[in-house]
C-alpha cells in the first residue's frame, strides 16, 4: 500500500489517461478550457512527485496539508474549467488517506476534495441551481465512497499490522522457549551424567576401597594367599570400572542392544560376592532379555545401587535378585537378610535418590521395605505399556514407604 513505485505508476497512467481523453475529445471543446485542464493535469502530478512522494511512509503533517491544499485548488479551478476533470477524484481520495495516515485525517482529506470537487461544479455552472445540485450529488457519492473505502481499506492494514506485530511477539516468545529448552537439556543432561557417574564409576571405587582394606588387612595378618586373590579381584573390579568409564565417554549405556540383562546383574553378583563374601542368588526371567534397552538399563542401575547398599550397609549373609515379567510390567526384587533399618529413623541420600528418581521418570514405581533385623525389600516395577525414558534419572517414592539404606 505504501509501495512508491506503484503509485508511481498510478499516477503518471491515470494522468496520462485523463490527458488523453482530453485530447480525444472527451472533455472540453475549446482551446483554453482544454490548456486550463491540461495545466491542471501536470500540476496534480507534480505535486505528488514534490509533495506526496516523499511522505509517502512517513505521516508528514505538513506535507499532507499542503498536498491536500494544493490538490483542491487543482480540483476546483479544473472542475470549474471543465467536469470531465472531476475525475482527478479517483486519484486524490487514495492519496488523501494514504498521506493521511489515520482515518480521521483520511476522512478530513475526502471532504476537502470532496468540497472542492463540489466549488468547481458550483463555480461552473455558474452558481445556478443545477450545477449546485449536480456538485453536492457528485462530491456526496464520492466522498461517500471513498470514506467507506477507505475506513474498509484501513480495517484490513490495521489488521494485517496487528498480525505481524502478534507474529512477532510468538517469534520472540518461541525463541525463549527454545533457549529455555536448551538450557533444561542441558542441566538434564548433566543431572543424567552426575547419576550415571555415582552409579557406575561411584561405585566401582568404593567397591575397590574396601578390597583394598581387605587385601592391607590379609597382608598385615599374613593370609599371602588371600590377599593375592583380593588383589586379583581388585584388578578385575579396575577393569571393569574402566569399561564403564569408556562406556560413559562413548555416551553408551551398561546394556547392549543385544539381549544381555542376565548377563549384566550377574556380573554385578560376581562383584558382590567378591566385596563383602556373602552369597547371593540371581533370577532373571527369559521375557526379561526381550525388554527394550532404556528398561534394561533403569533394571541394570537399580540392581548396582540396590547391591550396593547391601553390600556397605546390610551385613548380610544372603541376597537375591530376581527380574520377571508379568501382568504388563517387569519387576525387580533385590532381597537381603541384613540388619534392616527403621524406614521412620533413615536419613536420605543421592544413591536412594538416584534409584527412586530414575524409576519414576521411566513411568514405574519403587518400594522399600524394611524392619530392624528383618532385612530389607527392594521393589522396582515398570510398566510395558509406558514409554520408555533413555537414562531415566527423575522421581521418587511415596513419602509414606519405608526406604532402604542410603549410599553416601
């Protein structure tokens, strides 16, 4: 609307158009009427080229007013001169509301040439009834439509400006949306690291710092043989803790895509039996190995972390660990005959937290049961028909049940 080359054009072609019909014969018969006509043309269109054109996007109130004065002289001296020139109308209304830049100015500049247009027909005539009569008929419809079209024309510019501006707020906003994004990925991600880390690489070196007691204590009191054994187990449990370094490094988890969760908690009872010497009996159910990798590994930390606390805080002499499924769920069971713990008088820490947390972003739920002298319970169940969650890491138990003991 604001274009300056297609006004360009709609003026020098409706000037044109409007001299050559002068020229044809349309308008006025005799020789100074049609110079009059003609002057009247090329001034119209000079004062747009000097006047309007450079305000043209930027509501100059002064160029409009004079753009405005001068163009109801035009008409009104060329409307007097000859009525075929009322047709300069069809130019002056649109650039009286473009010029305009509101619609009351728009509607003052209709009835400026509209009021002009009204003169000339007047002065015309010659003041008689009939040319007033033909005037006031003439510039009421004119004005009347052009008002009307204009007020239409800015409804629709208004909107579409209102859209843009709306457009841009919802740019700006989804920007911060996705900066935000990026930042909670971001600290997910390293919430999911910092539990990876206490539940692999974590627990491997406490596992090595008490073989390494074990072997000083073997060595101190003589048991050569022993303490050579300890030691081999303390150079498998490196190894394996360097595996899950690199396996932390490669952004991969314990669990290959293959199915191997029997596979993996055996390992993990190898290691337990080899901390603390107690035994310990593992289950896993052949429809378990089917589970999809995320579910593998949430099964896989809970297991470390639950074998874990038995293995620094239970006492125990005998655990199980039992993974099945069934009822639309798999379910994990670790099992000790510790020394159990008053679930009321048990503080928290970031290896409870972890589990429970983990669990509950995977869509299960976690119980613990315990008693003081009676062992402790550790239930992990995850729903089959949830989606799974890679590295799930958020979410807890029940403030009303008992929890196990917590890894520092």
């Amino acid at each position: 609307m604001l274009d300056k080359r297609w006004w360009d054009i709609a003026v020098v072609a409706g000037s044109a158009s409007i001299a050559m019909a002068i020229a044809f014969g349309l308008g006025p018969g005799g020789a100074a009427e049609r110079a009059v006509a003609y002057a009247a043309i090329t001034a119209f269109a000079l004062a747009y080229f000097l006047i309007a054109r450079p305000a043209l996007g930027t509501a100059s109130t002064v160029r409009f007013a004079t753009f405005l004065t001068i163009t109801a002289v035009i008409l009104a001296i060329g409307t007097a001169s000859t009525e075929f020139l009322a047709t300069l109308q069809v130019l002056a209304y649109p650039l009286a509301w473009v010029l305009g830049d509101t619609r009351r100015r728009g509607v003052i500049g209709s009835a400026v040439i509209a009021l002009a247009v009204m003169v000339g027909y007047t002065f015309g005539g010659g003041f008689s009834i009939g040319a007033f009569v033909a005037g006031v008929t003439t510039a009421g419809f004119s004005f009347a439509f052009a008002t009307a079209f204009g007020l239409w024309i800015s409804g629709i510019a208004e909107y579409g400006e209102e859209r843009a501006r709306l457009l841009d707020e919802l740019t700006a906003a989804q920007a911060e949306v996705r900066a935000l994004s990026h930042e909670r990925g971001a600290s997910e991600e390293r919430e999911r690291l910092a539990r990876d880390i206490h539940d692999t690489l974590a627990q491997s070196l406490a596992g090595l710092v008490i073989l390494a007691e074990r072997a000083g204590r073997q060595s101190r009191e003589g048991a050569a043989d022993a303490a050579t054994a300890t030691l081999a187990t303390v150079e498998q449990v490196a190894r394996d803790a360097l595996d899950e370094a690199r396996a932390l490094v490669a952004r991969t988890a314990a669990v290959p895509d293959e199915a191997a969760l029997g596979a993996a908690i055996e390992r993990l009872a190898e290691r337990f039996r080899a901390q603390s010497g107690a035994a310990i009996d593992v289950s896993v159910d052949a429809t378990a190995e089917a589970l999809d990798r995320d579910r593998q590994v949430v099964l896989l930390r809970c297991a470390q972390e639950g074998l874990s606390n038995v293995a620094r805080h239970a006492q125990a002499t005998l655990a199980t660990v039992a993974v099945r499924v069934a009822d639309g769920a798999a379910t994990l069971e670790i099992t000790d005959d510790g020394r159990g713990f008053d679930p009321a008088a048990s503080g928290t820490g970031f290896g409870i937290d972890g589990m429970g947390d983990r669990v509950a972003l995977a869509g299960g739920t976690f119980e613990v049961d315990s008693a003081p002298g009676a062992g402790t319970t550790v239930r992990v169940r995850l729903p089959l028909s949830s989606g799974a969650v890679a590295g799930a890491v958020a979410g807890s138990a029940p403030a009303d049940e008992a929890r196990t003991e917590v890894t520092p």
